[in-house]
C-alpha cells in the first residue's frame, strides 16, 4: 500500500520559511518537517516546517530538537487530527498506512555519530509484506526496510498518526480488530503484523490481513499459511475463499479499492479449480 503522491520534504532547505529569514534550526527540524508532509498529503496544504516551529517554540529555538505533540493544534487547525499510538509500532504503521494515514516515528539517529543518544523522527508512507518505506526529512529521501530492522532502529514506543479530522465514509473502510469477541476467540496477535489462528495456528499477515480485516473476517478461518509458489503472487486458503495478493495482475484484474492489491479468487479461476480439484 502507498499513499499515492506523498510529498518528500527536506528539512535542510534554507527558504522554505514565512519570515524572510533562512531556517534557522534546519539541522532539528526533522519533526516539523514530517509533519508537514503528512498534512500535505492529506489536505494539499503546504506548511512551512520553520514557521511551525517559531509558532510553537519561538524564534530563538535553534540547534535544538522539537516534539510532535507541540504540533497537535497547528495541524487541528488544518482539518489534521495528529494523535499518538503506543505499542508495536510497526504494526501499528501498517494499520495506519492501509487507512491512507501517514505515520511519523521515532528511530536511530544515523546522522549524528558522535551523539549515540540523539534520535531523528522520519514518517512512513508505503508498504508491502514484511517492509516499510518512510519519507526521511533529512535530505528529503526514502528509507525502506524490512520490519524487523526497523524495529531494531526504533527508539519510541509510540507513534504519531495523521488523519483527516472528517474523513469521508466509504463501504468497507473500517477493518475488524482484536477486540471483537469473535475474532479474539480465534486469533491472537502474534508480532510482525500478523494474526495466529488458535484453532489450527495457521498464519495471517501482510496485505492478506488488511484486506481480510475490511472485509471484516468474511473469509473465515484460514486453511493454509501465506503461498507463494507462483512469481509475484501470494495466495491464502480460508473457509470461504482463496484471497490472492497480485499487485501486477497476472491471475486477475479486479483489485480491492483501497491500495490492498487482493482480491478474491473466482469460482472458476483456472487456480482454484486446480487447487480444490
């Protein structure tokens, strides 16, 4: 899942300023500057990372780190609900990213050798099974790794999710969680965004999650872990039905909306009839 068009800001531009002045803490301006991102993203407003800071920290703020929650009201104010998540962050991230938010973190700082303790927030906007790419503000690039690294880079246990304060009601956005009685009877969270079944401990995870969760558990129980013995392909058994991930088509074309790239098997696919004989 990617949201589509998400803007890579860079912290270290002199000009992107309000006052006529060069930024003056550019060099500690990676929380702003994420931010700023995010609230682009989601209204297709452009808000400069130095005034964000001068706003909530002053003018003489330099050479010195800021946090997310000083930045809560300015992106209210900008139709953005800015609020933190605690747990596994990873996770969390591709919840949020398959709900089209934007989610800011705090990891490792790689840019400050000499300052073990320093720490530098960046924002994930993409995924895939296993992997996540975040827009660093440092330069203005992407960084893509796989969960478990990123995990070893992270230095919060929280993150910081950017929605729109009114987002639009569509059909099937809302996905099913843990907390209804009847998936918390047959699954348990088991890390690296997947869910175990208790009842045969097959796997689900990934993008076949995601979509299984908006369709809100329809597909029943799964009867198999994650295939991938077709290239470019990752297919699943449930109760109900094969949920394929095919990001480039080559089974077939009508995708879940959304960005899940899953979908159903048909009755007649030429897999499914060769699957289940």
């Amino acid at each position: 899942m990617e949201l589509q068009g998400f803007p890579f800001f860079n912290q270290l531009d002199l000009w992107d300023t309000t006052d006529g002045r060069p930024s003056e803490d550019r060099l500690f301006l990676c929380v702003p500057t994420s931010i700023a991102a995010g609230v682009q993203y989601l209204t297709g407003k452009h808000l400069s990372p130095d005034a964000m800071k001068d706003a909530e920290y002053g003018e003489a703020w330099v050479n010195q780190g800021t946090a997310a929650s000083a930045f809560v009201g300015i992106c209210d104010r900008n139709g953005v609900k800015l609020y933190p998540r605690e747990d596994d962050c990873v996770a969390i991230a591709h919840e949020e990213i398959a709900r089209g938010h934007p989610v800011v973190f705090t990891q490792q700082d790689d840019y400050a050798p000499d300052h073990p303790d320093w720490t530098h927030v960046c924002v994930w906007y993409k995924d895939g099974p296993g992997w996540l790419s975040a827009m660093d503000p440092f330069g203005g690039k992407e960084l893509c790794y796989d969960d478990q690294t990123w995990r070893t880079r992270m230095r919060a246990h929280e993150v910081w999710v950017m929605a729109l304060k009114q987002e639009p009601q569509q059909q099937g956005e809302e996905m099913i969680t843990l907390q209804d009685p009847w998936v918390a009877s047959y699954f348990q969270d088991v890390g690296n965004g997947q869910w175990k079944c208790k009842h045969n401990g097959y796997v689900i995870g990934g993008n076949i999650l995601k979509y299984w969760r908006v369709m809100q558990g329809g597909p029943r129980l799964p009867l198999s872990n994650e295939l991938k013995n077709i290239a470019g392909v990752a297919y699943q058994h449930f109760e109900s039905g094969i949920i394929v991930f095919d990001p480039e088509k080559k089974l077939d074309g009508p995708q879940m909306p959304g960005g899940y790239q899953c979908y159903l098997l048909k009755l007649n696919a030429a897999l499914r009839l060769k699957l289940l004989g």
